[in-house]
RNA sequence: GGGCGAGUGGCGAAAUUGGUAGACGCACCAGAUUUAGGAUCUGGCGCAGUGAUGUGUAUGGGUUCGAGUCCCUUCUCGCCCACCA
C-alpha cells in the first residue's frame, strides 16, 4: 500500500538497499545490446558532495537510465580522483594518516552517491590511490618511458613555496597556484616530463573530428597548443666569431626594420653574449627576474623593462648593426628564446624602443599608418631593398625563401604547447618507478616488481622537500639490471596522470595482469557521453586525448579520440555567485535529502536551467520540486487500487478521453526528443508538469473517469519520470505490483497519428500583424481557409477599400493577407 | 589586447529553427477550504489603457508577406587565454 502522503524519507532508502541486493545495475560485459558509455567527471574525494557533484551525477545518471530504458547496454561507473595535495595537508595540519583520511571520506562519499539514487555499477569502481590502481598508473609511466615519451630533464619549474612542489604551466593561474592560491616563483630543478608536444600537431587536428563537443572547449584547446606558422632567421653575433642568434618570427616581412634583438634573461648563450662592461647590471636584471613571481611579472604587464648585452647582430638583410639587449618579455621556452624587433610593427617592440630610445624604421606601409604607434595591419613593403612594393603576405614567402637560400633561415611551424612536467615533491600521489644505479643509470622497475608502494614510515612536517625524502626502507633499493645498490626517484606523478586513463580502467577494473584487457578496452569506448565542469576543458581532457593517442600508437587500444561526446555543465550558483565555502553560501547535500529526499534534489537540480548553463539554486525552487512530486505521488495513493499496469483502451471513448490519451503521445514524444536532443532536461520537466496537470484536469469529474485511460496515463507517466524521480518510481510501480525494477523497463512508444490535433487555431494576419484567431478543423484546403480569413468580422475593417496583393498560407496554422 | 558565448516579464526560462512571443515554474494578486497559519484547489498575471486597441525579445538600421530567430551598427555582461615574437 502507498501512504496518501509523500515521505520520502520512508521510501528511499529502501530501495538503496533493494537495488544493491539485487545488483539491479551490474552491466555485463556481453550482451545482445549495442553498448552505451555514460561517464561522468570522477570526484576528488574532499570530504563530502557538493552540488556541482550532485549536478554532475545526476545529468549522467539520468542519461544513462534512458539510455538503458531505450535499449542500451548501459556501462555507468565512478571512482576516486583520490591522490593528490588535500590529503596531505590533512596529515600535516592534524596528524591524520592520508590514505585513513583518504578512504574514510569516499567512504562517506559512496554512501551520499548511493542516496543520490545513481545507478553505478559499482563492481567496477576504480580508487587511482589504491595500490590495484596505481600500480597499472606506473606501468603505463614505464611504457610511455620506453617508448620516449617521458624524459627528465633540468628546467626553470613553476614553484609553489607553500606546497613545496612543483607545478605544470596549467596549474598556474594568474600567478598563483591553482590549489592554495599563493604565488607561484620559478626554481631550476631536474624534473620529469610527458612529450606531449610530440603529438601538439595530432592533438589540434583531430578537434575537427571531435563533432560532439562545444566549439568553445574545441577552441580553447586550440588556442592552447597554439600553432603558428613562421620563420626562423639567424644572426650572426658581430663581436664573436661562430656565434649566431636564431630567432622565430612570424613576420619574416618585416625584416628590414629590425633595430635590436631581444634575448630571454634565462636564454642559453647568455652570458658569452655580454660584454665585461655589461656584466654587472646584466647579471643584476638576471637576478631579479629569477627572483620576481610570476604574478609580479603580470603586475608589470606592458611595462618593458630589460638592459643591453653590449654585443650586437648584422641584419643579413641590410648589413644594420643592431645591439642585442636582455628583456623578460622574451620567454625563454618559447620560439628560440630569442625575439627579432621591429618596433614600426609590433607593439611590444614599439614601446620598449621608445622606452630606451632605440631606432623606428618603417617598413609597411598600408592605410591608417602613423608614426606614433605600431602598424601592425597589413600592406606594402617600403625601404626593404628589392622586396620594397611587394604586397606583405607575398613578402613573407620570398623573404623566407631568400633566408632559406643563402642559408641563414627557414620556415618553421611553432607551438605554445610545453611538455607536461609530471614530477611533484610530494608525498600523496603514484611514486615514478624509476630507480638511480651508479653504474646503470636511470632504470624503470621491472614489472613484476610493481606496484612501487608509498612508504609508511614518512614524516610530514618536513619544510621545503619531499616527505617521500623522510623514508628510509623507501628511498634504498637495489638495481633491476647489476642489482648493485641504487636510490629510488622520490618524486610521484602529477595526479592528471591517473586521471588521463581511469576511463578506460572501468572496463576491465579488476583485470590484476594489466590496466585493462585490448579486447574491452575497444569494446567498451570511447565514452559515449562524458559529462563534466568546463573547468577541465583544457588540462584533463587535452592529458586524455594524449594518452588516448599515445597508447593507441603503442598498441594498448584501437581508437583514437577518448570522448566522443561532451557536455559541459555549468556552475551551481546561489544568490547569483558561485557556491562556495569562503562565501558562506553553500547547501548541503545531505540536509536537501534529508528534508526532502533525494528525488526532489535530483528533480530539482536538472529542471530549471539547461545542464550547459549556470543552474541558480534556490530555497523556493527545491520546494516547488518537493510539492510537485508530492502532487505526483498523491495521484498513484488516490488510485492505486484502480490503476492496472495492463490497460486495454478501447475504441469508442469521449472527446475527454482521447485529449488526455492525445497529451500522453505528446508528452512521450516531447520528452523523449529533449533528452536525445543535447538533454534539454529544464523542459522535459515542463512536460511532466504538463502532462500531470492534464491528468488532474481529467480526475476533476470523479463520475467520468475512465479507469483504463486513466491507467494509460498514469503507467506511462510513471516510466517517463523514472529516470528523474528514481525512488518514487520505484516504490509506485512495485506497489503495483510491477514485475522486477520499474529501471529495467522499456521506454514507452508514442504513435504520431494520435499526436495530431483535430481541431486547431487559424491566425488570420493582415500585413503579418494578427488580426483574428479562429477555431476551426485540421486538414482544410488553402481555398477554404482564405474563405476563412476573409468572412472574419474582425479581420474585415483592415482590408476594406485597400487592394489584396497575395494571401500567404501556411497549412493548419496561418492565413497572412497582403494589401496596399 | 585576443578568442568564445550570451542579452526575452519582478525572477528561472520556453518558442516545432523564419510563422500566435512569454510554454512550464518561482514570486505576487484574488477566490474556495480553514478558528488561524500551513497545505490543497480555482482563477489572474509583459507594459500602457475602463475599453477597442496600441506596444513589446539590450540598441539603431536592413532583408522578408512575416524576425526573439537571418545580415550589419552600437552598448552591456559572462567565461577562457594573455608580453607566445
């Protein structure tokens, strides 16, 4: 028996209960079905749900239960992001062991996920800091080393003192750290890095084939790997015999106006190019540029500073001597580190020639020019010796090819993409299995001596290096080739390295002989919908589009794009700013079940915004949810002893009848369309709310009901909302008496000849402008329609005394009279 | 500075992709029920006007029988990148 009133705490815990028992959503790894991958972004285990989680999960739960309705072999899984710094500040600021710490909290979280209602498969669960996971995340490192995609190598490392690591260029976000926000200075340090820039050129391309993702992530990855087509030129160095200066430029035309060289404080050839005189204030900008953050280096934005080398260049073009000077608007892993300037026609170049009074020499003319600033259009060569009056694109070519010719340059394609330093001096995260012989070198472990555990016996108050560095069974160990004595790498991976591959790790996730089986791997993805913050778009899907290829060229899998498609959801606001801790203006998930349940989060969460914009949470928006399913649920109660799971709908039936069966087929047909059609769930929800207030409309006359056609209405509407309101589908259905779980029930059919109205409203316009609505049949000819419009007393005034010049019809909808 | 996206009632938003603008909901107003409140049910709700009607999708223009939708102008907001030569 239903109660005749919602409680849903009473109800859904029961079935959280019932659906894991029953392993109601274990997806087989064969089937007859063709397969559907649902995946949602995996959380980072921080202590419990937020509501962009809650979001996040519910959009791909939903998905995929319609996916599995409409008959999909559905693969839905979640894990654990579960590496990385937060753990490891919960061991130094309350002694806390990170891995307890680590595994209480998802512990805590799965429970919340379970209440959630996602229908996860939960067998598959993949945990990349358990030693299950991280072991295959190190054999990976290892294949990518073999195959030379990871090298270590000495560099000027983004370093956040506060986390005493070092961090990726796409973990520095104005200046600051991404995670503690404190301000992030440069140190030289041998670290490790992924060869990504290997496969920049792939990784662009293949955007186009990306069909199923927003142009706004397509471009924003294209923007960040960066390609530009330009020149390489070299100089000789006047001063110093041999010596040359390469620079790259995408604006080899403008060579003829080149007054001085810029080289990159931290650029290579550095010192032979400064002069005894130079040393020291050289030395001295040197310095502070090492010294300045990043973040003063954006303060400072367009204000150029920089010091002469005392050595100069020959313009091979014009014989000009031009000096060379060291400036920190070089970026020394850039290009060749080093900038030709033109200050007629770059900006950059513009102010600092002015700042330090150096020469201007226009070299392109074009409309709008002026002496006062940089022309940076287009236009035609002047005082450039034979190219002078060639148009600049043409010059482009031609000075190349000249360059090329007598052999001091050539034309070059450049990236802004960086390898991917991997290395942390961190303790929480997979160890690099790589260990330092005397007299072998750098040496991956053997497999069969993988996982390389983290050690226990670490102290995490340490300042300023590794807690790894503290251990004393970890750091000694004996060489895989002359089993000589040796020294383990102490740095452990990046945690975007075990998330570029846990995707394919559900579909094989306990296999304990390799990441994952070729045969599943294949079967299973791509991912099919990959649901996420736009956040990632960037880091976390360009590293996986990375490994995806990197593994496919090694032979791991067979495809070559991971994703196919995306949805990137937007934020989760309250009172029109971003929900956050430091605001204050949070809502807890589990206070949201608890006072409503989950089924009225989930509702709520997905109807009132499209997933790809930004969602307002709102007090009264949850209780509207709340009383609308309570509206719902009041409807089955009333008439659970009447409503059979197996009408039969007969022919003759009442014009009240057949508008409320009408409204179904429309209502299957609109929600079905909305959610295959970019998961339009805001007005899938309208619809329910539509067809449920038609089904009150028919009940108002409790004489004139007819219990079958009621049934249709009321059955159909139960399927509809399932994959939304989960439990109390659940609970309705098998209080029906339904035969197993109402999820593993077929999606209904709607039949397009009951969707037509037969009756419909004309608009009768004069001029486009409405003039008349009139009630009349469907299906009438163009004739009798126009017959139609022009007896309308209300349309009449507005033609009379005027010429008709044409009538245009639209079918079963517009009457449109053209006069002068 | 560059790139991308968006501007529709008091609010969140719909609009079969060029064909009745504001579906559905929140808030609000009125009525029913109730001792009262809550809940529930019924009706109303862009703006101006008693009314017929006029007017209305950031702005100004254009194309069209007809524009929220297509084209151009200007403005505003959001996100991402940013001294990348």
């Amino acid at each position: 028996m239903l109660n005749s009133e919602y409680y849903p705490q009473k109800i859904e815990k029961k079935w959280v209960e019932y659906w894991d028992k029953n392993k109601t959503y274990k997806t087989p790894d064969i089937s007859d079905k063709p397969k559907y991958y649902a995946l949602s972004m995996f959380p980072y285990p921080s202590g419990k749900l937020h509501m962009g989680h809650v979001r996040n999960y519910t959009i791909t739960d939903v998905i995929a239960r319609f996916k599995r309705a409409t008959g999909y072999n559905v693969l839905h899984p979640m894990g654990w992001d579960s590496f990385g710094m937060p753990a490891e500040n919960a061991a130094i600021q309350h002694g806390a062991n990170p891995k307890e710490w680590t595994l209480n909290n998802i512990d805590y979280m799965k429970k919340q996920l379970k209440m959630l209602g996602l229908s996860v498969d939960w067998d598959r669960e993949a945990t990349t800091c358990k030693e299950d996971y991280y072991k295959w995340t190190q054999w990976l490192f290892i294949q990518l080393y073999k195959n030379g995609l990871a090298y270590k190598k000495e560099a000027p490392v983004n370093w956040c003192e506060k986390c005493s690591t070092v961090l990726a260029n796409e973990q520095v976000i104005d200046g600051k750290c991404w995670r503690c926000d404190s301000v992030v200075t440069k140190k030289n340090l041998s670290q490790w890095f992924l060869k990504i820039t290997d496969y920049a050129e792939i990784l662009l391309e293949d955007l186009d084939k990306l069909t199923g993702w927003g142009d706004n992530v397509k471009t924003m990855q294209a923007n960040w790997i960066g390609k530009s087509y330009g020149t390489i030129l070299k100089f000789k160095v006047k001063e110093i015999e041999g010596l040359e200066i390469p620079v790259f430029t995408t604006r080899p035309d403008t060579s003829y106006g080149i007054t001085y060289l810029v080289v990159a404080p931290e650029y290579k050839d550095i010192e032979k190019l400064t002069t005894q005189e130079n040393k020291e204030q050289v030395e001295k900008y040197r310095e502070n540029a090492k010294k300045m953050s990043e973040i003063d280096r954006l303060s400072n934005e367009r204000i150029k500073t920089g010091v002469p080398l005392g050595t100069h260049i020959i313009n091979p073009f014009t014989g000009r001597i031009c000096p060379v000077w060291v400036a920190d608007y070089a970026i020394v892993d850039y290009g060749t580190g080093a900038v030709m300037a033109v200050p007629a026609h770059d900006e950059r170049d513009f102010d600092f020639a002015k700042k330090f009074d150096l020469p201007i020499i226009q070299v392109i003319d074009g409309e709008g020019y002026k002496s006062d600033c940089a022309f940076v259009e287009p236009g035609v060569l002047v005082n450039s010796g034979e190219f002078s009056g060639m148009n600049n694109e043409e010059a482009k070519e031609k000075i190349t090819k000249y360059a090329q010719d007598n052999g001091f340059g050539y034309s070059k394609v450049q990236y802004r993409l960086r390898d991917w330093l991997i290395s942390r001096q961190r303790y929480w995260g997979a160890p690099i299995p790589i260990v330092y012989c005397d007299k072998c070198g750098a040496q991956p472990v053997r497999d069969e001596d993988l996982p390389v555990k983290l050690p226990t016996d670490v102290d995490f108050s340490v300042q300023g290096k590794s807690p790894i560095l503290t251990s004393k069974t970890f750091m000694e160990t004996t060489c895989p080739i002359c089993g000589g004595k040796a020294v383990r790498e102490s740095d452990t991976m990046d945690t975007f390295i075990c998330s570029s591959w846990y995707y394919m790790r559900y579909a094989d996730a306990r296999n304990d002989k390799a990441p994952f089986s070729k045969e599943l791997v294949n079967k299973w993805l791509p991912v099919n919908q990959y649901v996420g913050g736009i956040e990632h778009a960037i880091l976390h899907l360009l590293y996986s589009r990375f490994f995806t290829k990197a593994l496919k060229n090694m032979g791991l899998l067979d495809f070559d794009e991971p994703f196919t498609n995306l949805l990137t959801q937007g934020m989760v606001l309250k009172d029109g700013s971003k929900m956050s801790k430091s605001k204050g203006n949070t809502v807890d998930p589990d206070e949201i079940f608890a006072n409503f349940g989950a089924d009225t989060a989930r509702l709520f969460i997905i109807s009132d915004s499209p997933p790809a914009r930004d969602f307002d949470w709102s007090d009264a928006g949850v209780e509207g949810c709340y009383k609308f399913l309570c509206r719902v649920y009041r409807l089955y109660s009333k008439y659970q002893n009447k409503i059979k799971l197996n009408y039969t709908i007969e022919d003759n039936l009442d014009k009240k009848s057949l508008d409320l069966i009408r409204e179904v087929h429309i209502a299957i047909k609109k929600i079905t369309s909305d959610i295959e059609n970019e998961f339009q769930f805001n007005t899938v929800v309208s619809k329910y709310r539509e067809l449920t207030n038609s089904i009150y409309e028919y009940i108002r006359d409790e004489n004139d009901i007819n219990y079958e056609v009621l049934s249709f209405a009321l059955v159909t509407l139960l399927k509809l909302i399932s994959p939304v309101a989960v439990f109390m589908s659940e609970e309705i259905y098998q209080t029906l008496n339904g035969i197993g779980s109402i999820h593993e029930q077929p999606w209904p059919k709607y039949d397009e000849s009951k969707t037509l109205q037969n009756n419909i409203t004309l608009i009768v316009q004069v001029n486009g402008k409405i003039r008349d609505k009139i009630e009349t049949i469907s299906g009438k000819s163009n004739e009798d329609l126009t017959k139609l419009a022009m007896n309308s007393e209300k349309t009449k005034p507005f033609i009379e005394g005027k010429t008709i010049v044409k009538t245009i019809i639209v079918p079963n909808k517009i009457v449109n009279i053209v006069v002068k």
